[in-house]
C-alpha cells in the first residue's frame, strides 16, 4: 500500500503540497526529514502521514514551545 503525506496550513485547512508517494513508512519519513523546512516555508503548519486513507499519524512543522 502506498504512503503518502496530506499538508495542512495554519488554519487546519488542506493546503497543496508534493504528491509523492512512497513504498514504506521508513521512505516516506525519510523524504519529510529531508523536506519539511521547504514546507514550513511555503506555508505548511503540519504533515499527516497517510497509508493509502488510513492516517498514521499527525504531526506540526512549528517550533515547539520551550
């Protein structure tokens, strides 16, 4: 089953992002580490981590609050 990722702006909206899609977890997690600081620029505030429609997992690209 393919991975892929969904991005979403500030306002929790869908925004367009890259349609890669990837033949594992591991691939597709690679690809984001490799990426997301172009993402964050371009106006995405948080990636979820999709196999096929079942979503894996959500996560921010902001900076954390220390």
């Amino acid at each position: 089953m393919p991975w892929s990722w969904r991005y979403e702006g500030t306002d929790g909206r869908a925004v367009v992002g890259p349609a890669e899609q990837f033949g594992s977890q591991a691939d597709a997690e690679s690809w984001i580490g490799q990426t997301w600081r172009e993402l964050a620029t371009a106006g995405v505030t948080s990636v979820i981590l999709t196999e096929d429609e079942r979503v894996e997992y959500k996560m921010s690209l902001l900076p954390s609050a220390e």
